[in-house]
C-alpha cells in the first residue's frame, strides 16, 4: 500500500523574522533562518525590501567619499533645504551637492551631529568649533561669528547635541566625558549668559565611573546615555534646578546615532542588543525591553567587527527601523509594528546595500546617503541594478526528528516579481549543499480600457500570483527550504510554501 505524503503548509514564512537563537530543530516555522534584502509586508507576509534610486546628478563636491550624515532643514516660514556631511565638507543639495563649508574652516572628519533649533542648523562634532546655518544669513558660519555669540569655546564642543525643551544640550567633549552643557533659553549661541550653564554627573554614574554617550529627552526627562549606565533628570525645562529622576545600571548606548524616538519611545543599541524605555514614569522606573533577542549573538557579533560607524532610522511610514552596521554593509530591519511573545521586534537582514547614512523627511520620504550621494528609498532595483532577496527555513522535521523524510513536492505560492527567475532550494540534516530547482514567474499585463483620440486609461486585476510544484529528491531526518529571487523592477512577496514529504522508517 503506497504510503500517504505528509505536509507542512509554511502560510507566511518568516512572518515572525529571523531567529538565530533558538534551536533550530525546535523552532516555530513561521521564523526564518535567513530573511536577507526583506521586509514583513503589511499582510504579514516576507517581501523584498524597497531599493534606492539616486537623486544626485552631480556629486563633484564629494568625490569618492559617501555621505556620513544627512539632515532636513526647515524654518518656521516652511522653506527646506537638504544639508549633507561628507568628504570632509558640509554640503547642500540634492541633485547637485554644493559645498556649504565656511572659508578658511579645516574639517578633517565627518562625524557631525546635525540638529534643527529656533529656526537654524546646527551642526557639532567633538574637538570642532560647532557651525549654523539660517536662511536670513543663507551661509553656513562658525557659531562664533553669530551677533552676540557667547561662551563658544573649546570647552562645549561636544560630539553630541540636542534640542530640547527650549535650548540646545552638548556633551562629549574632548577631555571630559561627564558634562552636559546647556545654552541659554532658545538662544543657541550662547553658552555662558541668561539661564545656560552645565552639569558634572561624574558622581551620579551608578557604576562608579561612565563617559557620556548620548541624549535624549523623553516624557519630560533629560535622559543622559552612558556606555554602560543610564541616568535621568526630571524638570529639565528648568535645568539649574533639575533632579535626579532615576539611574539604569549595566546597560548604555554604543552609540549616539542609534538613538531614535519612536514618539511613544527611545530606541537605542546597547551592547547586548537593540533596547527601549518604557511609558511608565509614574512608577519612578525606567522598563528597559529587548528588542533584538531573537538575534542577541548576531547582534553582540556585528558590534565586536565593527570598525568604522553606525547609523540609524525610524520610518513610520515603512514600519521600521533601520539599524546599519557601516563597516560590514549590513542592515538589521526591524519591524516596529507589533511585537512577538518574547518582547522582541521581528527582524530581516538587508546585504550589500553601500549604505551609509539616513533620514527621514518631514512627508515620510526615506533618503538614504552612499557613495553616489543622496538616494530616495523607493522602486525595486538598486540604482538600476538587481538585488539578490532570499528565504530559508529552519530545519522542518514534520513533527518527529528521529524519522526519514523523503522530500517530494514542494510548492511555492509568490505574489508579484514579474518575469523574475526564482530558485528554490533544499538541504537535510544542515548540509551546506543545497539542490535547486528554478522557474521563470509569469508577466503580469495591463488591460486597457477608455482608449481613445484622446484618453487613454489603463489597468491591471491586481498583482500577479504564481503558483508552482516542483519535484524535490534526497532524504533526511530533517530539511531546510530556501528561495531566492533577484529583485529586478518588481516587488516579491512569498505568500507560503508547501513542503510535501514521505515519512520513513525511525533511524
């Protein structure tokens, strides 16, 4: 009597996003092994990420460089300007980048913070006098040179900044990694007149000695970030009378540009990983989450190789937050519209993108900076060439591993990527060698209606969906199914795939 064939139906693989952690012989079917150039759409479903198109026609001004920072300035009578850091220079522009740097001012590093106060740009950076920019001057100039400059010394240029409740905050000096500065109320050069002044919190570190990282202000609170430590001050509208609110042992930040407000939180890398506060304040705590524990060691690994720089953006609009690891060209993806049960975010992992920088504009439009200058977020190939997106499963094992499966259908169901050649893939018992079958998706083809001298209308019935069946060979106790697409001008979204295997004798 022939044997039944046994299925396991994967409905919106990688819904759940990459785990790295678990066992992989016990895991949920709906994690993914490797989600790489991937999304989770918002039906749920693993997807291509979007790519870039490049805005910038004429990056003389940056050479080979790429950009390392990009900010939107706009002033309180709504004109916008786009400024850039890179090659040493500050820049303006989008399709022609135009070199803003003050005459006869030595950059030799491009590590700016850039922030919008009081209708101007700031842009600060350790062991340089900080610079601004408004549209009455339309010049960028040292902070110095503004009428009634006060206080801009060496002693406050810090490497980071922030605008919040009514000044602009700097710390991270050169020689001194315990002090905030403040400036006087909505008076961002002034440091040493009115109501500007400073804070010394080298006591206040809970593990005894820290160095300032980053700031940040939250649900009225000054919130210092050290590397190791966290502390906060409460009534920081009013700065020479602020308290201490609380203090976060064995936890930090990394870094000041992984830092992000979500507007119910505060984002950030911690040495262990991806982190975030809490909205309970009337408790007196600070409840810190992980957010990346599905990829804890992936995550420790990435800041253990880094050696150049880490950026970061938070995107309602696409539902993530980006978090790049410059030096390796790797991106995390986190998906910051739900959470699973364990308190992590469902992560993806973007490859080879040449990333460098982000931001995001007031409309919701992503920028992204690399070495052809300014890039939209947006369409489905990379400056015009494809991208490689691929799937793989944890080991499936049909609810028995001590048994042979013997593979013998599987069955992709796609949505989208038109005309692209898909490769699926299967290996058993966590051999490397995978064998493939591959197939071409149909082309989707709009209908016309309305035609006419003059109007013509078209349409389509929606996005393509390709089913296909495949043979499969080989046995195993366990299997591992992948599919890989090259993403060329048309999204591609994997609806599910269903495994169909014989179920052998015990081994």
């Amino acid at each position: 009597m022939a044997q039944q064939l046994q299925s396991i139906n994967l409905v919106a693989p990688a819904f759940k996003g990459v785990n790295t952690e678990d066992s992989p012989l016990a895991q949920d079917p709906s994690f993914a092994e490797i989600a790489d150039n991937a999304v989770i759409d918002k039906r749920g479903r693993i997807a291509s990420r979007k790519g870039h198109t490049v805005v910038t026609t004429n990056k003389t001004v940056l050479g080979t460089d790429s950009l390392r920072s990009i900010k939107e300035f706009k002033d309180n009578a709504g004109n916008t300007k786009i400024f850039s850091v890179g090659n040493n220079k500050i820049i303006s522009g989008t399709a022609t980048l135009v070199d803003e740097t003050p005459g006869g001012y030595n950059i030799t590093a491009n590590n700016w913070k850039l922030v919008d106060f009081n209708d101007k740009i700031y842009f600060f950076q350790r062991g340089f006098q900080p610079l601004v920019y408004d549209n009455a001057g339309g010049s960028v100039i040292p902070l110095s040179s503004v009428s009634g400059a006060a206080g801009v010394t060496s002693a406050m240029y810090g490497n980071e900044v922030l605008a919040a409740y009514g000044r602009l905050w700097t710390a991270d000096v050169t020689g001194n990694k315990s002090t905030v500065y403040w400036s006087d109320l909505l008076i961002g050069h002034d440091w040493s007149g009115g109501t500007s002044g400073s804070i010394d919190i080298s006591k206040v570190w809970p593990d005894g000695y820290d160095e300032i990282v980053a700031l940040a202000a939250h649900n009225g609170l000054l919130i210092i970030f050290g590397k190791h430590s966290i502390v906060a001050y409460q009534g920081a509208e009013a700065p020479a009378t602020m308290a201490l609110a609380d203090t976060v042992a064995g936890v930090g930040c990394v870094d000041r540009d992984t830092v992000q407000y979500t507007g119910t939180d505060v984002l950030f890398l911690s040495h262990t990983g991806l982190k975030s506060f809490g909205r309970t304040i009337q408790e007196k705590s600070m409840p810190i989450s992980s957010l990346s524990g599905n990829i804890t060691k992936d995550i420790i690994s990435a800041l253990q190789n880094e050696t150049e720089f880490f950026r970061s953006v938070y995107s309602p609009e696409e539902g993530f937050y980006l978090l790049a690891f410059t030096g390796q060209n790797v991106i995390y993806c986190f998906d910051v519209r739900s959470i699973l049960e364990n308190g992590s975010y469902r992560v993806t992992r973007w490859v080879g993108t040449g990333f460098t920088s982000f931001t995001r504009l007031e409309n919701g439009t992503v920028y992204v900076g690399t070495t052809n200058g300014i890039s939209q977020y947006a369409g489905y190939q990379d400056n015009g060439l494809k991208y490689r997106f691929k799937y793989y499963s944890p080991s499936l094992t049909f609810g028995d591993a001590s048994r042979v499966k013997i593979l013998k259908k599987l069955k992709p169901t796609l949505v989208g990527a038109n005309d692209a050649t898909v490769f699926l893939k299967w290996a058993y018992d966590f051999d490397t060698t995978y064998s493939t079958a591959e197939f071409t998706v149909g082309t989707q083809i709009s209908g016309y209606y309305g035609e006419s001298e003059y109007t013509t209308v078209e349409f389509t019935a929606g996005q393509l969906t390709s089913q296909r069946s495949l043979n499969a060979t080989g046995y195993g106790t366990s299997v591992v199914v992948g599919l890989e697409a090259d993403i060329n001008g048309t999204a591609l979204s994997l609806q599910e795939i269903n495994v169909m295997a014989l179920i052998g004798k015990l081994l």
